[in-house]
C-alpha cells in the first residue's frame, strides 16, 4: 500500500459548523394497507411540530435528557402517542401505524417497496438474506432467483441481468461504489462477495432502465445501505465453510456509532467435491467497517473501510469425466503435474461527509481510494485419454476406457500481476423545492492508475506433434520437405503496460410527484455526462472522449378499485471501457476503445391484491435493449476476454414476472420467470447468441414454518435456467461454436430451529446472554443434478475434431450452521 497515501480535507470544509443540542426523531407513517399517509400532524408536549409530506416521512426535532411525548393526529385516523427520552445528537427511526377502526399501535420495519416500486427498484428484506443462506452465501444468493437476473456458478458472486455480462453491473454501498479484483478466471478462486449481509440496512436492486444519479453501466444497479446501530450487539454464524463475528456499537451521547465485521471462508468442502482430485487450500478473509461521528444535527461523517485477502493454491491429481449419450458414452482421463498459486488483496476506504444545511437541502462530499495487488501464477502438465467408455453390465471394466481416440499433452504456464490504484472525490446533493418535487445533483472525478504485466503461453502436444496458432504467418511444406520452422506455442501472449484513465463524471435530474384527476403520477428526468482519457507508457493516440446520457422514468397509479401502478422508463444508456475492456485478445491495451451504447426502453406493471386475506404483489416487466459499439467478447467461466475492437452491434429482448407474498403466513416468499433473448452481430456477418443468451429462467423462493412449532423453520431456493452457448476454442470462428451447454438445475435446501427467539423470554441460564440462537441444517444441489459451466477442449487424434468436454460444478453437499446475536 506504498502509493495508498489518501489525504482527507472533509473535516477542515465544515469545521465551523456549531454542535447540536437536539435529537431527531425521522420516520414514514403507513395506514393499514401498509400505504403511507399524507397531512399527519406530528407535535411534541414541548412546543416542536410537523407534518408528514407525500411520501408519509417525517423529521422532527425534539430536546435531548428529557421526557418528550410525541403526538401524531389525523382527521381520518385514531390518535398516537409515543414517549422517547433520547441522547444529544441521536437519530432514530420510528415508524407508527396509524389505524383506523380500533385503538392500538404498532411499530413496524419500513418497507420502501411502495415508494421505490415507481422507480423500478425491487427492495429485499436484509432478514431475509442473512437467514437465506447457499454454498456462496450473500445477497447475490437471493438475486439469482429474481426475474432477469442469471447465476449460473455456486462458487462466484458474479451475475449477469437482461443479456449483460459481469462487467455490467454497478454496486454501490451508502453511494460508494465498490470494485471487484481483475483477474480472476474461474469461480474456485473468488472468495466472499464485498457486501457483508451482517451489515446491511438495506437492500436495492434494479434490473434495468435506471435513473441518472446512478452511474455508467448498461445492465443493472445493486444499491446497498448499511445500518447505523442504535444498540450494543455481537453476531456470529459458524458453518463447515466457515465463519463470520460482527460487532455493532453506540456511544452514550449518541455521536458515534460503528458497525464491524470479520468473516473466514474455507471453500475445501466445495472444491473437494469437484472432478479433478488434488490438494486444493481456497481461504478467503476480510475485515469490513462502517463508522459515524455526528458532529452536530447537521454534519455527520462516515467511513466505510475494507481489507480483504483471497488465496488459492491448488496442485491437480487426476481427473475423469464420463460423458456424451448412453448408445456413444465417452470419457476424458487427465493426469496433472504442477500447481498454481493465485493471490488477490484489496484494500478499500472511502470517508463520506454529511451536511443537512436545512429540511430541505443536504450536501455531500465522497471521497474514496481502492487498491489492488493480484498475482496468477501456475505451470501446470496434463496428459489426456480421450477414449471409449466399456458399458457391458457386470463386465469388471465397465466404466473404464477400452480404446483411445485421442492422446495429448498441454502445458499452460503463466506469470501474470496487477497493480491497480483507483481514487474518486464526488460532490452529490438534493434539494426539495416543495413535498412533491426534488432536484439531484452530483460531480465527480476519478483516477485509474493500472500497472499490468500478463505473460502467458500454452503448449499444445497431440500423438507426439506439437500444435501451432493457426494464425501463424509460416507454411509447413510437409510431407514434401521437412519443416525448419521454429517450434512455437500454441498461445504465447507477453504484454507489460502502465495505464492512467481520468474521468470526470456529473448528472442532475429531476422527480417530481403528483396528483393528475385523482391518480397518483411519479415522473423523473436527468442526464449523465461521462468524459474520459487513456494515456500511459507507449500509448500515444488517445483521443479524449465524451457521452451524455439521457434517462427518464414515469409511474401512474390510477384512481381504480383494484391496486394497480404501471411504469415506463427509458434512457440511453452508455458503458465507457474499463481497463479490462481496453485490453485484446492478445493483451494490447486500445487505449480509443468506445463506450458501448444501449438505448432501454422498459415497462411495468405491480398488481397489489390479497389472497387469504394476506397481502400479494405480481410485477410484470418486458424490455427492450438496442446496442451499438459492441465490444465482443468471450466468457470463460467467469473471466471476460474482450476483443477491444467495437465492431458488433447486438440486442436483448424479454419479459420479467414475479409473484411474491404471504404463502405461509409471516412469511415471505416468490416465484419469478423471465424469457430472454439476446443476439449479436459481428462483422455485419449475420446474428448469433451472445455468451449470455439464457432464454428461459425459472426461480423459486419458499419459506415455511411447522404451524405447531413455528421455531422450526425451511426454505427451498430453486433456480432453472436454459443452457447458454459453450464457447468456442482459442482461434475458432464462434460462428462455427453455437451449441449449447445444459440446462442448468438447483435446489438448496435449509432446515433451522431458533433455540432462542427475541420475542419470547427465557428462565434457562444458558440461554439468557443469547437474544437470538440457531442451529440449521443445509443440502446443496439437493437433487444432485450435474451442472456445467464451460467447456475443456480436446482434440481427436484421428478425426481431427475437437470435443467439448463439459466442466461440471459442485454435486450434493451437507452442511451445518451456527448462528448466534447477543
């Protein structure tokens, strides 16, 4: 962390701001229908006052050390009071319903599904993703089973939404983003997803056709919030995977607060299961914070800090995989020698400063630094059989090749490191001009200085010839004359580049929300501007280049009996290259790579209703997505190699649908399909599947409870997905390489039993430090169906075809976890 030296200046910007003498009190107020209530009047016993606006939210001020009586009142509501004694400076959230027929009041989580369903965004329960666990547990585990949204790798974090790739999704926490390390290659090696699920407030996802104060990509935005705590406590969740211990905190005047956690993962129990035998050490670690200091009520600032460390050694052994059909079964033999040892740190730290210059305007200053060091090295020997599989019943050979068709060698070799420095100083602000109008605002620059060596080759040997690039420039005259050319591998690439990118980033945009004839109207509007320059050592045509990128969004909720809302977003959507997408097939950096251009044209529907007397929701989506300046690219389990060329043009079309509620009572659950789409041209040379043209998907996620022991509780997640095109290999014309891979089928399995629960009391000894304790019991892959992820190519010796070999991942595991909250 040499060139980690990060200065922060916030402090000094707001240091003659006064100390408050006051605590706040903020919050939404719903009716019985869950629906927010407009024109409460809000009064303390001690003189302050306010009133809800639009959304049902509120803010008020009231002395700190003393007894306060809030009182909330409506013509068409029963009245509500509530006491708080609050320390200096303390924020908290209450959120009242306020009932109509009888006399009683709850207090309730808010649910931003009603104000956030007109912006497109699907909100999910942080309770929901720490419970729902899986063999890559977090909130990537919950979005595989949303329409739109395809996983098809238990070992990665990684996904792709509406036809796009992995490099296509924002991630933002408390509106930082966040990165993600560059060269990692396959789902063995990733470790823990950055979001750490004990942490999370909130959870905001959208699919497509977002607003413009969310930044340059072209497919999705996974928006999340960690909590300020309001209490001392310690989670802790132990599993044969692994663990994590997070500790939340709160100072007696309220000032500071702080959340921190830890979390270990040992992937053995995984990747132990897989085809290739060997000794295999995959060990994740990473300490993540989030702290507050609220100088006074109107300037607060926050840190958000990261540390992480991923290492994977593996030496290979052996491995056999058995396939092709029943009448023609075949089989791939491999014998490895060699290792590889990959290793990934990063380290992340951003401070954010608050300043709420009034009700109605609020100023903020981000300031963030990320760095990276990663390293890939292996030299790894496999020598092949590719042969006929003996299928006599009660033969002793049966399942063992009888005759080779193909015998080979490879040799793969690399030495590749990375060293990537990116800072980022924004300006964001909003002001609301009235209660139903608000202006965003935002200005940001950022620096991206990569030092990258890739060094690379592959050796080739089949039945005792060496096999050459079919690109290379030199004939072989045999069998006429002997060859007297140099013997070359049959992937060589060696490339060193230092890269400096500087961008400058800025939005406004515009939301209002209104009353049209007695419907409910939401409209948004703003643009994007994104300018940016490559330079570096060698690079010397760099254009300087600029996209504006307009977007909109309207919602109208009718005046009808039944509760309907629709919604129409649009927007051209732009992706300028990251370093990943400047750097070819061959390792060349193009520093004059465009951005990808993607005009969205979405629209929606939510249909609330109730059955059983419990609430339901059904929101339908089809979308559209037009893309220009292309730049192709290949997948290879989860590394993205991109041709650096924007010479294709593409589209992806398809509809979304989700139904999710109450089927167990106090549960949650959803059932979502989506059809899918997504072609490209390349070359004007005629439309073919895109690597992520999954067609059809099919997700499920169930709750359950034993009626007569609700402490018992299960859930089943379920995720079908069609198979997506297998890739081709190195050199081969993809246009030649559209088959298929198989369909990919999932289902995990958890059983728990709350030994202490919060909402009961208990006189055992051993139970009294516990405010929440859990013993569960998990099965992976339950039906233990063979999944793929890519394809292993071989050559036959005689036909000269080469035969894809398919990669399956992990079979049925068990698993038991531990979880625990003091």
């Amino acid at each position: 962390m040499k060139r980690l030296h990060f200065i922060v200046l916030i402090s000094l910007l707001f240091s003659w701001l006064s100390f408050s003498q006051s605590a706040i009190i903020r919050g939404v107020i719903l009716d019985e229908a869950n629906l927010p209530i407009e024109g409460v009047n809000i009064t303390a016993n001690t003189g302050e006052g306010t009133a809800t606006n639009s959304n049902g939210f509120y803010e008020l001020k009231i002395p700190f050390g003393e007894d306060v009586t809030v009182t909330f009142t409506h013509v068409s509501h029963k009245r509500v009071e509530q006491k708080f004694n609050l320390k200096n400076g303390q924020e908290i959230e209450y959120n009242p319903v306020m009932l109509i027929e009888v006399e009683q009041i709850a207090t309730v989580i808010i649910n931003t599904n009603t104000r956030q369903s007109v912006d497109g965004v699907t909100s999910i329960s942080p309770q929901m993703i720490r419970t729902i666990k899986g063999a890559q547990p977090g909130v990537e585990n919950i979005l595989k089973t949303l329409p739109g949204v395809n996983i098809s790798n238990e070992l990665s974090t990684q996904y792709s939404v509406r036809g796009g790739n992995f490099d296509e999704n924002l991630v933002y926490v408390n509106e930082i983003e966040v990165y993600r390390p560059f060269l990692i290659r396959s789902g063995n090696q990733e470790g823990l997803s950055f979001v750490n699920t004990d942490m999370v407030h909130n959870v905001d996802f959208s699919a497509g056709g977002f607003q413009a104060k969310y930044g340059d990509k072209l497919s999705s935005v996974l928006d999340i919030t960690y909590r300020n705590p309001v209490d001392f406590g310690i989670r802790t969740d132990l599993s044969l995977l692994g663990g994590s211990l997070t500790a939340e905190t709160i100072s007696k005047d309220g000032k500071f607060s702080g959340i921190a956690g830890v979390r270990y993962r040992d992937n053995s129990l995984l990747l132990n299961s897989l085809e290739t035998d060997g000794n295999v050490e995959p060990v994740f670690a990473d300490a993540q914070t989030y702290l507050t200091y609220r100088f006074s009520s109107k300037f607060h600032l926050n840190f958000l800090g990261n540390i992480s460390s991923n290492k994977y050694n593996f030496q290979p052994e052996n491995r056999q995989t058995n396939f092709g059909t029943l009448q023609d079964p075949v089989a791939l033999i491999v014998f490895y020698d060699g290792q590889e040892k990959d290793q990934y740190q990063t380290y992340f730290g951003a401070f954010k400063a608050n300043y709420f210059a009034n009700d109605d305007l609020t100023l903020k200053l981000i300031a963030s630094a990320y760095h990276t060091t990663e390293q890939e090295y292996f030299d790894i020997l496999a020598q092949y059989r590719l042969g006929e599989v003996n299928t006599n019943i009660g033969d002793e050979n049966l399942g063992e090749v009888e005759f080779s068709e193909g015998i080979g060698s490879q040799l793969t070799h690399a030495r590749n490191d990375l060293d990537a420095f990116i800072i980022n100083v924004e300006h964001r602000g909003d002001y609301n001009i009235d209660d139903e109008s608000t202006v965003e605002w935002s200005a940001k620059y950022t620096h991206e200085d990569i030092r990258d060596r890739l060094v690379e080759y592959e050796v080739i040997d089949s039945a005792g010839f060496s096999i050459r690039p079919p690109l290379f420039s030199q004939t072989n005259p045999q069998p006429y004359e002997p060859f007297s050319g140099p013997l070359v591998a049959f992937e060589n690439t060696r490339a060193t580049y230092r890269v400096q990118i500087n961008r400058v980033q800025a939005f406004v945009q515009y939301s209002k929300r209104t009353d049209w004839d007695g419907n409910e109207v939401f409209y948004n509007a703003g643009v994007r501007s994104h300018t940016w320059n490559v330079s570096g050592d060698g690079i010397t045509d760099n254009d300087t280049q600029t996209v504006i990128s307009p977007r909109a969004q309207f919602a109208i909720k009718p005046n009808w009996e039944k509760d309907m809302l629709f919604r129409i977003a649009s927007g051209l959507y732009y992706q300028p290259p990251f370093y990943r997408e400047l750097r070819d097939s061959e390792g060349a950096v193009q520093p004059n790579v465009k951005a990808q251009q993607s005009f969205h044209v979405v629209l929606g529907n939510e249909y609330s209703f109730e059955i059983w007397n419990r609430p339901f929701k059904l929101v339908s989506e089809a979308y559209y997505k037009g893309m220009t300046d292309v730049n192709p690219y290949t997948i290879e389990n989860v590394r993205i190699r991109y041709s650096a060329d924007n010479n294709a043009k593409a589209y992806a079309y398809g509809l979304d649908l989700r139904l999710n509620g109450e089927f167990v009572p106090g549960t949650e659950s959803w059932f979502s399909f989506g059809y899918l789409k997504t072609e490209e041209n390349i070359d004007d040379r005629g439309y073919i599947a895109r690597p992520t043209d999954q067609r059809l998907k099919f997700g499920a996620l169930f709750q359950d409870y034993v009626p007569n022991m609700p402490d018992l509780k299960m859930y089943l997640n379920l995720v079908y997905n069609t198979g997506v095109p297998g890739g081709s290999p190195s050199y081969a014309d993809p246009y030649n390489y559209q088959l298929r891979l198989r369909d990919y089928r999932r289902a995990d399995l958890g059983i728990s039993y709350q030994l202490v629960n919060p909402e009961k009391t208990y006189s055992s000894r051993w139970k009294m430090p516990f405010k929440e304790l859990s013993l569960g019991f998990e099965i992976y892959n339950m039906f233990n169906n063979q999944n793929s992820i890519t394809n292993t190519w071989v050559r036959d010796v005689y036909s000269k075809q080469q035969y894809a070999i398919p990669n399956y991942l992990t079979p049925r595991i068990f698993n038991v976890r531990l979880s625990a909250r003091f």
